[in-house]
C-alpha cells in the first residue's frame, strides 16, 4: 500500500491535531460538475455509472482534480443494498429513485435475505478498490451505506415519501415486522461496509437521511438502535489504522447526545445545529462533520467565506472538526463557489489549530 | 358576550390549573372528515370554502360535533394575506398552493404595502365573528396566520418548496431586501390578527411552517426577529382576558430556549422534541402544545393510546400543556382514530393535574 500524503480527514475523526481543518462535501461527485455530467451521458444512466467500476472512479475523482479536498468518497448509490436484494431499482426523471418490488407485507419481509457483498454487489467492491488505487495516497476514501431505517423508507414505500405512511403505519402497527426487515438490513449493512473497508475504504459513513422524521422515541428504537448494531460490527482497524465511523442522521440535531454514545467516531451534522452547541453536547467524545447550509453556494463567495468563518468560530479552537455541507451539493451550483467554500475553509481554519505557547 | 363554558385551553396556555389537558388537532377540520368533503363539494373548491364565512363556520364546528375538543381553529389558509396583496392564489391538485405573481425581483417587493384586513381580508374577519357567534361559547376559538418567513418562502419561490432556492439565495444575497419583504409582512400579520382578535379570536397561532429549514442564525433573522415583532403588536387583552400567542416553528425543537424569549405564552412542538426535555428548557417561561405523531393515528386505537401516554409521562404533573399532534391531521385518518386520539387524551390526562394533599 502507498503512504497516504494527506491524512488530515482521517487524523481529525480521530480528533487529533492537523494543521487546518478537512474538508470534503457530500455528493461532491455530483451534476453541479460539467466533467461529471458529460461521464453520465456516456453511462447512459445513473445506475450504469454507478455499476461500471471504471465510470464510478472516474467521477469520484473529477471533484479532486477540480479542488483540494481532503476526502474523497465512493461514487454509488444509497439503494444497492436494497436492489441487491431483489427490489428493482430505477429512477424517474424529477421523481427520485424507485423500487419495482417495494415490501409490504410479512410475506414479502420474509423472503429478503442478508446479502452477501461480493457475490451481489461485485460492482461496488470493484468500484472501492480501483479507486483506492487510483487515488495512490493522495487522500483517503470514504465507503458508504445508507442506514437501516432510511433504507426500510424506500422499500416500504417504493421510492421517496413525504410523510413515511405505508413504513410508519408498519412500524407503528407491526413492530415485530418492521424489526425482523431493519435487523436483516443491519446485517447487510454491516458485511457491505466491512467488504468496503477490506476493498480500501479508509473511514465510513452510514447516511440515516430519513431518521429525523421520527420521533426521539421511535428513532431509538427504528434508527439509532440498528446503527448502534452496524457500529458493533465493523472491522475497527485495517493497514494498521483505525476506521472511523460517521454517523449521519439528518434533522438528528436533538439526539446528539445519544448518537454520540454509539461508539461511532463523529457525527454528521446538517445547518440547523449550531456547531458551537453541538461540540458542547458531544464533549470529547466524538468529532462533528458539518454543517453548511448547502443553499448558501448559491450566495456570491464572499457571503460564503463569511458563512465558513461564523462556523468555524462557532466550532471553535481545538480538533475534531471535518467540514462539510449539511446535505449534499445540488446540481444547480456554480463550481466556481464550491471552490471558494474549499478555499475558504483552509484558508480561515489555519488559526484554529495553531497552539497557543 | 356569553359565557365560555370551557375554558381549559386558554388555562393551560396561561399556565393555571385545570381538571385535564385540554387538546385540539392542526387541521381538525379537513379532509379526514366526510362532512368536510360534503361541505367542500358544495362550495365547489377549498378557495371558496374559505372565501365563504358561513360554509367556513360550518366546517370550523363540524370536528366539535364529533369530538369532546377544547378549541376551535377558524377555517382558512395561511397565505391569504399573500393573496391579498395581490399575489393571485390557487390550488393546483396534488402541487399544494401556487401563487399567479411571485415576488422575485426589488421591483416586484416595492410593489407591496401593508394590509388591510377589514378592508382586504373581509370574509376571514366575518369568518371569525360568524364561527364565534355560532359557538355560543362551547370552546374557545382560535385565530391564526402564517409566519412572515413561511409567507415569505411562498411568495418567492411561488408555491411549495423542497430546498427553499430562490428564498435562500434573496435571503443570503440581498438582505436587505428580504428583510423589506418580511417587515411589510411582520406590519401585515399584526394588523391581521389584532382585526381577527378584535372579531372575536380568543388566542392566536403563528404558523412558522419552514423556520424550520433554515440555519440557526438565520432563523433569529429571517423568521423569530419578525415573530417577536409581531408578539410585541398584539392585542394582548380582549374581553377581559388574555390573549395568548403560541409560536410553532416546525423543526424548530433546536432553538426552543429563543423562541421561548419572544414573548409569546406557548411554543407548539413537532414529535421529534422529547416534550419532556423541551419542559426543562423552556422552564415556566411559556406553556408546550404538542406533540404526537399524526402518523401515530394510522395505527391501532390501541396504540395510539399508549403513544398518548407516553407523551403524557414525558410532560409530567403540573400545568402548561395542550395536547395536539405535531403537525397537522392528514386525509387518510380513520375519523375514529381521531376520537380514541382525544378521548385517550382526556381520559389519561386526569391525574397528573391532581393536587397531591
């Protein structure tokens, strides 16, 4: 393995000391790049960029050519766990993504298995060690799932919902059931990522997008529980280094504390938490990946610069700081200002993490 | 005037004893009610249910016909004041709300001026004095309006929003002219409600729906400074009694301890705030409304009693909670799960208002 040239992403999970602070944005490979679009159109779709190993690291890559990142991340999907299982998934233009087969019933519940990574989703595994080696050491990579919970939303419901009925109705009416689906998910989730680290993935995230519509309760016991389970079961150290979890519950700002006894390394944050709040929660127990307002990138530079240096100042002196968006980029940005929200993180940071003598 | 016969819900909003916690439901008259549908056939299409007082009475008093609730909610729609500048409202089946005219551009926001109710608005005001006669003091009636950011997204974006993108980029790009639109629309909701409390609203709601959406800090400017300007124009006596305010941001359980500082007497709360934690923020500063799941009312009767008491547990003894769903009732619901919903209420409620001896 090559060494790898900048680790401030991986040193900062750990909240140890770096010189300024990481950043990296979700959907980071994403339509708001021209480069990406015109490696889409060659694809044809989304879901054949997302399958084709070479595709899927040349897009992963294109953010890094463009900017200094300090992370890149694994170009897939959310859902492939789900359509490994057997689902179907597709995407409508302008409706998001689909599942032909959603689960409904106990009988549909039943027939779902644990997957077995390699053997259903060669193409991602492909996909983590072709970048890996293409990003030779330059930063490390972040593998990815989504959580059980989030994924469970789109196979109760068949794709994106506003209010969660058919999986709240499930949830609420047939507990049992709806365990018996999250825990079949948390096993998947737990060999997928595992797979991901023994393929090259330096750190993981578990995207719980749809965690915040629940309640403090029920995300307990549908959401955070089963993440707990997935934390309990990853390969801790891999190339004689620690793999940091990050746990991502968006809308989750009121449940920090809870989330943060996971054993999970950091947590993601979205722009409704103060950054400054959230450190005082969490203590010392785990890092904070956050939390821009993606929508500010549509503001000019410098109202961006100004957005980076309140949320550095609300963080703070010391470390355990990886900024972040608070949800990915949308494809509506000018590139030029994600770059100037990149600069002006290593830029502004510096003074953060100098040591007072 | 007559007497109020039942006036537990203005008592829990001022904190003092009551026999049980009084409850109501966001959009206790809707779709979920056949006799609503029957009304809204007559009236041709929600507009004109709205734009009728005596039809909006009747579908105002038809919730209290079937359920033992403690208030009654005038009949109407948050953007009417939008409309009323002009703004040409209409419902597009399936798409929510649209407006004709948005405002986009300085010209367009220049082009806007202060309400006036009585003189703009006349059919809600002889709403509110027609539902209040016609109540004859069974329960007390409640006033509302939106708050000027949620008017505001509206207004901008023209209807319905998922990433609020034109409202954010005017917000963070040209603030002052956000904050022209908003204060006209701070001034606007005041005359607004004082004209509907002088009618005969015995409380008002702001409806801060999309607060929510917004960053911490950007919430204090674009959606609270203007809520705390218009708790601070409010009629705050009528009829010799109070006029309570309840501020509702939804998504809003973040920033509790601000909104609990702008004067207002309660703070509606979604279902991701642990009511019991928000008690401890808020302290005896404010009273709490809230806060189940609606989609809690899809399951069995059963379970919705026991997610009532859970919530109830999660308050404790002692004064200062109407009980109300996070967000309002959906078409979907059986209207006998609304009634277990409120009876469940009532009946669980009893004893943790007696005074222990």
């Amino acid at each position: 393995m090559v060494e790898l040239k900048n680790d401030r992403f991986l040193r900062a999970l750990m909240r140890q000391p770096v010189d300024m602070t990481p950043v990296w944005m979700m959907r980071q490979a994403g339509r708001y790049l021209p480069e990406y679009r015109e490696s889409r159109g060659k694809a044809g779709d989304f879901m054949a960029l997302c399958t084709n190993p070479e595709l899927a690291c040349e897009v992963t890559l294109q953010p890094l050519e463009r900017y200094p990142l300090d992370a890149a991340i694994l170009f897939s999907d959310i859902l492939t766990i789900p359509d490994a299982m057997g689902l179907g998934l597709y995407f409508e233009t302008g409706e998001g993504p689909r599942f032909r087969k959603p689960v409904r019933t106990e009988a549909d519940i039943n027939c779902l298995s644990v997957i077995d990574p390699e053997q259903d989703l060669p193409y991602v595994i492909n996909a983590v060690s072709t970048i890996r080696r293409e990003l030779n050491g330059r930063v490390p990579l972040i593998g990815f799932s989504g959580s059980p919970w989030t994924l469970a939303t789109y196979m109760v419901e068949g794709g994106s919902s506003r209010d969660f009925a058919r999986c709240k109705t499930m949830a609420y009416n047939q507990p049992e059931l709806m365990h018996q689906l999250l825990d079949t998910l948390a096993k998947s989730v737990i060999v997928y990522l595992n797979a991901q680290i023994k393929a090259g993935a330096q750190a993981v995230q578990i995207f719980d997008t749809w965690g915040g519509a629940l309640s403090h309760s029920a995300y307990r016991e549908f959401s955070l529980q089963y993440m707990n389970q997935i934390v309990d079961g990853l390969i801790r150290e891999n190339e004689g280094r620690q793999v940091p979890v990050i746990l991502f519950t968006k809308g989750g700002g009121q449940w920090l504390d809870d989330i943060a006894n996971s054993g999970c390394h950091a947590l993601g944050i979205d722009w409704t938490t103060h950054i400054g709040n959230a450190r005082q929660q969490v203590g010392d127990r785990v890092a904070l990946q956050g939390n821009m307002d993606p929508a500010i990138l549509r503001a000019s530079p410098q109202r961006i610069r100004q957005e980076v240096a309140t949320i550095l100042e609300q963080f703070g002196s010391g470390e355990g700081h990886i900024f972040n968006l608070g949800h990915g980029i949308t494809p509506d940005i000018n590139p030029d200002h994600a770059g100037a929200f990149i600069d002006a993180v290593h830029e502004l940071s510096v003074k953060y993490h100098q040591k007072s003598n």
